[in-house]
C-alpha cells in the first residue's frame, strides 16, 4: 500500500506540476473498511510529495496539514465526524486554495459539504470487490502492479473527456484492490499517471 501510496503521490505531483495557475485544489477521496490501509496510501503518497519528517493520522484531528514543494496538502479522516456540516468547523474552505491537494478518508461522512472529489478511491478486500461499470470505455491499458509485481489493472476512458466509466483496478497486495474512479478531468489525467507510474 505504501509503494501505491508512491505512485499516487507521484501522479499527484506531475498533475500540480502540469496544472494552469488558478485552478483550484486537487480533492482525493479514500474508502474503505478499517484496517484496508488508507492512512498507509496517503503516508506513501505525502512522502512522495516530498513531506519530510512524522505523518500522523488525523483520527482524533480530523485534519493535518503539511507543506512541501510550494504546495499545501491536507490529510483528512473523517472517522469519527458525528454529524456532516462539523465539517464547517475544520476551515476546509481555505484549504481549497490552489494547488492544494486534499486526502479525505471517509469522505461519506462529510457527504454535501465536501468539494466534488477529483479522484475516488476505494480500497476492498477482493472477496468483496464489485467496482461498478457504468459503460463502455474509450480505450484500455494493461500494467503490472506495483505492490505484487503481478496482476492486471484495467483503464477505461482517455483524453479529456470524462466519462462516468473512467476507472481503474489495481492489484493492491494482501488480498485487497484499489479502485479508482475519475470525478474530473484532472481525476482522469490522474488515473493515466497512475497507471503509467505502476506499469514500471
């Protein structure tokens, strides 16, 4: 999870590095049962955006801020919100400034006062895994997964256009896929940087 939280962090950071000036946060959302590694994902993903030093996990905070790179990047855990609108009290609104990168956990919790994610993922146990398929993709791509150096992931959609079916199915290892759903362009972009960085 920890060397997919990477490639994320990678692909997150060349998406930044490519974005015009103005366009606002990147917003990640993250599902996912107890225990399927979240809080690992985003702690690979921080470090490859150059956070130094420890990445706690903001259980009890609810958010943690960091800097790296001239960018602001806030991890979220969403756990124990009790009600949606406490989200008001976390100053979310100046965190979605630009070039901002935002990693929720349990963004459910927030649902109607959370920005529109860029990027889903979802983290299930493959017993459990149905990731829907709303339609026919434009294209297909292939890649070995970073994680256990085996298995397929597949990538539907391409380009600019968004199509509810952009999506992509990775191998995440210890009996557990990632799926990843675009809610953008930028989370279609996103989801090509992914794939390109996990097929190496």
């Amino acid at each position: 999870m920890h060397a997919l939280g990477r490639a994320l962090g990678n692909a997150l950071g060349s998406a930044l590095d490519e974005a015009p000036r103005g366009g606002g946060a990147l917003v990640i959302g993250l599902e996912g049962e107890l225990g399927t590694g979240k809080t690992t994902l985003v702690q690979g993903a921080l470090q490859a955006l150059g956070v130094r030093g420890v990445i706690r996990s903001p259980t009890y905070t609810l958010i943690e801020p960091y800097e790296a790179a001239g960018r602001r990047l806030y991890h979220l855990d969403l756990y124990r919100l009790a009600q949606p609108d406490e989200i008001e009290a976390l100053g979310l609104r100046d965190a979605l400034e630009d070039r901002a990168i935002l990693l929720i956990e349990w963004p459910a919790r927030g649902a109607g006062f959370l920005p529109p994610a860029d990027l889903e993922i979802s983290i299930e146990y493959r017993s459990a895994i149905e990731c829907p398929r709303d339609g026919e993709g434009q294209g297909a791509a292939e890649g070995q997964g970073a994680a256990e150096g085996q298995g397929a992931a597949e990538y539907q959609g391409g380009g600019d256009d968004l199509d509810p079916a952009d999506e992509l199915h990775r191998p995440a290892g210890e009996g557990r896929m990632l799926c990843l759903r675009a809610g953008s362009p930028a989370g279609v972009r996103l989801i090509e940087r992914f794939l390109a960085a996990t097929s190496q």
